[in-house]
C-alpha cells in the first residue's frame, strides 16, 4: 500500500471546543484573553488530532498518491467524501480521468482509497476529499470537547514559564478514540 507523497489540508482547523467552553471552565468572564484562548484551542485540537489519529472538524484535503495501479489509502480519517481525481504528470500539469478510469471506496473504518489503471511511474494522482468527524465543535463526543478544553486550560495556566504537563485525564478522555495504524 502507498503512502501520500503530499497531503494538503486546504484550511486551518477550526478549534474542536468553543470559547465560551473554556472561559467558563476557567471562571474567565472578560475578553481580553479571547484571543490568546482561541490559539490555546485551535492548538490543543490539533494535539488532538495527532493524539488520535483522526481530523475532527470536517476540512477540504488535497493528497497525492502513487498512480501505479493499486489502491492507495489516503492518509487522512475519517473521509466522508472523495470529490475528484486527476493525474499529474511529470511536467506538472493535472489532467481529469474518465470515469471508468479509477476506482474510490470508502470503507466502515472511515479509510478512502483510490486507484487508477497503472501508468509509468512519474505520474502521481492528485486526490480532493474531505475528512473529519463533524461539522463543527458541537457535533464531536462530549469527552474529546472535554479534554481540549482542560488540554487549553493547563497551556493558559502554564503561560508565565511554567512546564505545562498535560494531566493524565486528558489521554484518558481520548484514549477511546483513538486509531493507530501498524506501518
């Protein structure tokens, strides 16, 4: 199976808890600090991510993958649609394929995959799909929305030179989502 020669995430992540959330688990009723919290978000959902293996909220993704014949998983999860394939050629240039051309799947793990008939091996498949579990922070279970909010609050005490140490509660929250892959 190929690996992603490229992977793309065409927008920021947006944060996997809402500010709201995590003023009022720190008893923080001004807004001056909003813009500091929101970076502490967006950055413990993304520790998230890495921590699970999975996106979150839904995002656009550009990948591309060998065009050598077999099926290539793509590397972000859980993909909820795959909405085109081109073929790239060596000079650069992207051209569309026919449909009877490839194949795409998406299986019950949440895993796309694509292929193409074999072509010579300096053409590569440009892939467009989105991956992520929800359409926003409200659509995500309780105890992921949980963690990135006491992930985010740790990071804001620990801003005056403190070691931020994640609290174990933080992993124990997202160990049940969590997906690992063998190499």
């Amino acid at each position: 199976m190929g690996r992603a020669i490229v992977l793309v995430r065409e927008e920021a992540g947006a944060a996997g808890a809402s500010l709201e959330e995590l003023k009022a688990y720190l008893r923080i009723g001004g807004s001056g600090e909003d813009g500091l919290l929101e970076g502490l978000l967006k950055s413990a959902t993304a520790l998230c991510e890495q921590f699970i293996g999975q996106w979150l909220i839904i995002s656009n993704a550009r990948e591309t993958v060998r065009a050598d014949g077999g099926w290539q998983r793509l590397s972000a999860t859980p993909v909820v649609a795959i909405a085109g394939l081109e073929v790239v050629g060596p000079d650069g240039v992207a051209q569309a394929l026919p449909a009877d051309a490839y194949g795409i799947d998406i299986d019950a793990a949440g895993d796309g995959w694509v292929r193409t008939r074999p072509m010579d091996d300096r053409r590569v498949l440009a892939v467009t799909y989105q991956a992520g579990w929800a359409a926003d922070a409200d659509g995500l279970p309780d105890p992921i929305r949980q963690g990135i909010v006491r992930l985010a609050a740790e990071h804001f005490s620990a801003r005056e030179g403190q070691v931020a140490t994640p609290p174990a509660v933080v992993g124990a929250l997202w160990r049940p989502w969590r997906r690992m892959r063998l190499a």
